[in-house]
C-alpha cells in the first residue's frame, strides 16, 4: 500500500472545519479542482452516503467510509484504472492549541506487487491534488470568516 499525507493547521476549532468538509455533496464550493459535484444517496451525511464529482473529462464517485463528527471523514474513490483494489482519502481533524492541524492521507492498494510504482506516482499526484485541497479549504473558511464577521 502507498499512503501519502498533507497537513495544514488553521486557528479555528474542528467543528468549523467539519462543518464544510461534513456538506459532502458541496465540495464544488471550495475546492478549486473540481468543476462540480453532486450527492447520489438519499442520505447527505455518514456512511453509505456518495457524491460524484467532475474534475474536467474526470468523474470519480466517492463513497464516504468512516465518519467520525469532528474528527474524521473518510471515502473511497471509484474511478481509478482497475491495477488498484482500493483508494481512500481520509481527513484527520485534531486539536493543536486554539486551532487545528487537517491531515489529508490517500492510500492506494494495488491488486499485485507491479502495480506499486503505478501507485507510487499516482499517490504522489493526488498527494498534490490534495495538498491543493488543503489549501483551498482554508482558503474558503477564512474568506467565510471574512464575510460573516467572525474572527479568531
């Protein structure tokens, strides 16, 4: 298995960071590699609930895994080529003083020992991709700090 992590601190507490990561469906709102995105459960929050996004020609269904409130999210991405058994990105909130420190791992299983340097570049590619994430999720939650008046 390859497993790459970002991580980003922001001084807001965990619940203002889950608010935004817990409206899976809304991602399009903030992350700037996706062009849109759409919930394909019933259910909008927990385990069991998907969403499909658009990242150009992309799409990729995403099934939410493990859903800790404030805590943890978790969910596998469908729509990698077949040499992989299983991707998972999986955001980590956890208190750092008046803040928080946002881990963002991806982990990709091959089926078989030659797909490791394939996983090896892809997890480096969406280590990127998710490092752009992390900024753009804090990006966003300034900016609606900013705008609603709230400060830290």
């Amino acid at each position: 298995m390859v497993a790459v992590t970002k991580q980003i601190s922001m001084n807001v507490p965990p619940s203002e960071i889950w608010e935004t990561l817990s409206k899976f469906d809304q991602i399009s709102q903030w992350a700037t590699f996706v062009s849109h995105s759409s919930q394909l459960t019933e259910r909008s929050s927990g385990i069991g609930c998907a969403r499909r996004i658009q990242q150009g020609s992309n799409t990729i269904v995403e099934t939410i895994t493990e859903w800790e409130e404030n805590q943890v999210l978790a969910y596998t991405l469908s729509g990698f080529p077949p040499v992989f058994r299983r991707v998972t990105n999986r955001w980590l909130l956890e208190p750092d003083g008046s803040g928080t420190k946002i881990s963002l791992t991806v982990e990709l299983l091959p089926i078989r020992p030659p797909a490791n340097l394939p996983a090896l570049i892809v997890g480096t590619i969406v280590g990127r991709i998710n490092k752009n994430m992390l900024k753009d999720l804090k990006k966003f939650i300034e900016e609606s700090r900013n705008t609603t008046g709230v400060s830290s």
